[in-house]
C-alpha cells in the first residue's frame, strides 16, 4: 500500500517559481583520494536527518504554484557515474526531490562528489552550508567519531521572515529600459566558462577595491557589463544588470544561513546616460545603487513582488545581465587522504517548456580558497575579457 503524501506546506512565490521547471543548482566538489561510498551515504543519511526539508519533494500544483511534501518514499541513495570531466555524468531524474547526493569517478584517484539542491527550498548560502555539514559528517564517519544530528525546523520562505520583519509588499517604483534595435544577442546556448585568480590576485583586488571606494564584487559587475555592452554591440545603459542580494544580515533580527529557503533581496541597475562608465566609475554606480536600494527597502521587497505582466519580462531577456555572488566556499573538512581540490557551481540539466537560447547570460562569483572565481555562461571569450578588465585594475 502506498504511503498517502504528507502536505509539509505550500511554498511562497518566490520558491514556486523554481519549481515548474524543476531548477536544480550543483555544488560540486572535486576530490582527490579514495572515498568511501557507505560512509558518504550514511553522512547523507544524517544530512537529511538535520535538515528534514531534504527528505521532502516539490509537487506543482498548478501554474506558478507547487507545494513541499513528504511522500515518505524519497530514498538517500548516492547515485554514480564515470566521466573524465562531467561531474554530473549519469545523473538521473531527481522526480522533484529536495536534494540529492551525486560522485562520479573521473580515474583512480580523483572523483566529484556533488550536492543537488533543488532551488526551491534552498538558495546559495543556504546550500554551502549544508555542503560543508556533509564533509564534516563523512569525515567523522570515517573517523570514526560519533554524531548526533539535531533535527532542524523546516526553513520558511522570504516573504514569512520579511513579513515577520516588517517588510510589506508594495508595486515597483521603477522602470525597465527599452530593448535596443539593433541588439545582437546569441542565438546558441553558450557553455560554462570560468576565470579564476590567484590568492594574491584576490588580495590585491581587494586592496585596489577598497581604494577605488567600490568593492570586489562591483568591480566584477562593471567588468561584466562592459563586456557584454561590447559583446551586444550596444551601450551599457542599455543593459538591466540583476543581482540577487543575501538579505540575512541585511535584516534585523538577522536570519541563520539554513533558517530561510531563498532569502533573497533583488538588486537592479541601469547606468545613467551621459555618465562616465569607466570600469572604477562604473563599479561604484552599482554598490551606490544597491546601498540606495537597501535604504529604502527596495531591494528587500523585491523578493515579495513577483512581476505582474510575466510576458514584459520576457521581453526584456535579450537586455538582462545577471549575476549572484555566493561569497566565500565554506572550510570543507575531510579525513587523511582525502582532498578537496576544486569547487564548482553549476544547474543540473533541466526539463521545461523554456528555451534555453535567448535567456540571459548568468555569472556566478565564489572565492574558494581565497581564489575569486567567475563560472559564467557569457562564453569563453567574453570570460577572458572580463578578468582581462580585472587585472588591468591591479
């Protein structure tokens, strides 16, 4: 007899939203040394065991809506694959669960383990750390140390915690930029392309940030929207740069990193026409923007407002830059003779009525080991040239 769903509850617009087209996001890590399979599924075991929100699945229920559930059937078995460099290689069709455990053997000595978070029910932050909490799991298993998982509530949404804040919704008080004419956009999907700098490199953008009155990441935005600007054949007023902003600290009383599924603030930005768009001048239009945007509590109500006329936005595609930044990659603790030497971001492949030519470009920035690192689908080339703009800086 089949076990009759357990409704955990409906999930808000803004978790909703990823869950039609079922947006899995991948924090992989690339591992040297031998692992041990049993103890990383018992450390998965209690992964779940901490963060019951694991074990559930997301059912939509109708269009722009789905609910969070516990069939009592969604398994903890680590999947596999082999693959030289394809960390998600035989990844099969994770039907709607909350997450999912992944290792592929890429030789004898190096492997990816992969955590799948289904984006609905964690965002970026939330999801490093429960990856960092299943390293340290798997190293005490094979340690052989004991552990004593504490089960977690189940997180709330962005509108409940902002609510609870007193953030209320309110109609958006800005407007979108015209599409350019003569936009020229891709027309193919573009593959991941990476940047990485070294520890010094980072330490020395940082020193240069700070002298230049910006930060790191709005020195990465305005190289970002140069890049594109140029890319497009176009100005870079002609661009809508989107960022999602981690409003936890952003609030008060603060939010814990696993206590929120997305809580996110959006940020937006469109340069001024007529205005000096080198990339120091650039970066600090942006940071003054959001710090502006924060102050009103734009950015914070941005999450609580989901755009009224869905078919404008799509319009708007070919303009739209987006990036997230994840901050810094946790300390992922592993046992002796165990390494962990990389760390990648990226979406498991996805099945929607979407296309996927046309979306925008989307960059993710992370500092892992105090690299900072853009994993971006602006192409190769356009890749080069923005770390290219960076280093000019330095």
């Amino acid at each position: 007899m089949s076990s009759v769903p357990t409704l955990i509850r409906p999930l808000s617009p803004s978790e909703s939203m990823f869950a039609e087209a079922g947006i899995y996001v991948s924090y992989s890590t690339r591992v040297t040394g031998a692992i041990d399979t049993a103890a990383l599924q018992e450390a998965f075991a209690a992964l779940r065991r901490t963060y019951p929100v694991l074990v559930t699945r997301i059912r939509p229920t109708a269009p722009g809506q789905a609910v969070l559930e516990d069939d009592g059937t969604s398994d903890h078995a680590v999947t596999g694959g082999t693959a030289v460099d394809d960390a998600l290689s035989g990844l099969p069709d994770l039907g709607g669960k909350a997450a999912a455990l992944h290792v592929v053997s890429h030789d004898a000595d190096t492997s990816s383990v992969t955590l799948l978070t289904h984006h609905a029910i964690a965002d970026g932050r939330h999801s490093l750390r429960l990856l960092a909490d299943l390293w340290s799991n798997y190293t005490a298993i094979v340690e052989g140390r004991p552990l004593d998982p504490t089960a977690q509530p189940y997180p709330d949404s962005a509108e409940t915690l902002l609510s609870e804040r007193g953030f209320v919704p309110e109609e958006p008080t800005w407007s979108m930029p015209p599409v350019p004419e003569n936009i020229c956009s891709g027309g193919t999907e573009v593959l991941p392309a990476r940047a990485r700098f070294t520890a010094e490199e980072t330490d020395a953008l940082r020193s240069t940030a700070r002298r230049l009155h910006t930060t790191i990441n709005g020195l990465v935005s305005a190289a970002l929207l140069q890049t594109t600007a140029d890319s497009y054949g176009v100005d870079v007023g002609d661009l809508l740069y989107l960022y999602p902003v981690d409003l936890r600290t952003r609030v008060t009383p603060s939010i814990g990193l696993t206590e929120g599924t997305n809580v996110l603030g959006l940020a937006r930005f469109v340069s001024d026409s007529g205005v000096d768009t080198s990339t120091a001048a650039l970066a600090r239009a942006v940071v003054d923007r959001l710090a502006q945007g924060l102050s009103t509590g734009e950015v914070q109500r941005a999450t609580m407002r989901l755009p009224s006329d869905p078919e404008a936005m799509v319009a708007l595609l070919p303009t739209m830059v987006i990036s997230t930044n994840w901050g810094v990659v946790p300390e992922l603790r592993t046992p002796a003779g165990v390494a962990v030497t990389d760390f990648h971001p990226g979406m498991a492949p996805i099945v929607s009525d979407v296309p996927s030519t046309g979306m925008p470009s989307a960059t993710i920035i992370t500092t892992f080991e105090g690299q900072l690192t853009l994993d971006s689908t602006v192409g190769p080339a356009e890749v080069a040239d923005i770390a290219r703009r960076i280093r000019d800086l330095l």
